[in-house]
C-alpha cells in the first residue's frame, strides 16, 4: 500500500537516508535564495543538508499527509505559485498517493531557475528482494527523470548513491538535481511583414 513509511522509521532506514543526504549536501549548498521547502519520509529527525535557501520549511510524511510546519495533503501544497528557491524531496515520492500530482506541485512552487532535488530508491536494488520494501511505490531513475522533464524542469545531475564496489544500476538510492525553465517567450505569427523584416536585420 502506497503511504507506508514505516520502513523509514527503522535502523536501516534512517541509516540509508542520513548517508544519501550526507553524500549529496555539496551538491546543494551552491544553491542560494529565499526559502526552500525540505520534506522528509518519516517523522524521526532526519538530518538535514546544509542549505544556503532560507528559511527552510520542514513537512514529514506521516502516512498519506505531511505535517511539520505545516498538515498537508501531497495536492495541493498550500503555497504560493512561484515562492521557493529549492524544493528538496527525500524518498516522498515512493510513499505519495499521486506522485505526479505531488511533482506537478514542485514545479508550481519553483521560481524561473530554481531547483528541485530528489532522493529515491532504486527498484533494482537487490536488498529489494528482502521484503524491507514492500509497501512502497518504487520507479527507475530514468522514470523520475522523464518525468521531471514532462513537468518542464530540466535535469542537471543524475547520480546512483550506495556502496561504490555495487554497479551503479543496483545502487539503493538515485538522485536528481533539476531545474525549472524559464517559461519560453510567445512565438509571433510569420506574417509577410515579419519575414522581411528579419531578412533585413543585421546583428550588432
């Protein structure tokens, strides 16, 4: 049943999400502007990475819901279009009832150029066999990263996380780092007018 976070609350679970977040805080600490919105995959104190973003907004997934400076449902966030420098996502989208609809609202969030950074585990990873993560909504890599794209953000870094000695391809934990495009500016009719006009034109 997607919403299951129980894992996370394990040993093994908080292990495994403190050493990704470990790992991928210099990635993120170049990344600077006015708030940023953290949410975590359970309510034990995670760590979190080092943010230059302030103020940072804290949500914990407790089953279905987010609560922590805020209670909320995955959709819709209760935030402003456009008021977050970062959003960082640590193992949500495996416990989301919609994650599309919990990546659409990431993309809302964002401001022009900002960024979001995801942390999931990988479906390929043999401790999945162990049973430890029955429950839980697992996608590829290459399935979160398309669809960030479908959501018009731009993928930056794309890196497996785990034990080096492991091919990346059954490493437990993926991370991306993307960015929200600037919208793209209205293309005008190709009048008659507006062929000449740019056949005339010279560069500076």
């Amino acid at each position: 049943m997607t919403g299951n976070e129980s894992w996370f609350n394990s040993k093994a679970g908080q292990q495994l999400a403190s050493v990704a977040t470990q790992r991928i805080a210099p990635l993120l600490w170049p990344l600077c502007g006015h708030n940023a919105l953290v949410l975590q995959p359970c309510a034990q104190g995670l760590p979190l990475p080092a943010l230059q973003c302030q103020p940072v907004i804290q949500l914990q997934r407790a089953s279905t819901r987010f609560y922590g400076d805020i209670i909320s449902d995955d959709a819709p966030l209760p935030f402003p279009n456009e008021c977050m420098a970062l959003v960082h996502a640590a193992f949500v989208l495996e416990t989301s009832p919609n994650p599309n609809a919990l990546l659409a609202e990431f993309t809302r969030l964002l401001l022009p150029e900002a960024h979001v950074s995801l942390l999931a585990l990988n479906p390929y990873c043999p401790f999945r066999w162990s049973g430890a993560w029955r429950g839980l909504s697992l996608e590829s890599g290459a399935f979160w990263t398309e669809l960030l794209v479908k959501h018009g953000l731009e993928p930056l870094s794309v890196k497996a996380l785990g034990a080096e000695l492991v091919p990346p391809a059954l490493r437990s934990v993926n991370f991306i780092l993307a960015r929200k495009r600037k919208s793209a500016l209205t293309p005008l009719r190709t009048t008659a007018n507006a062929v000449a006009l740019a056949r005339n034109s010279h560069p500076l």
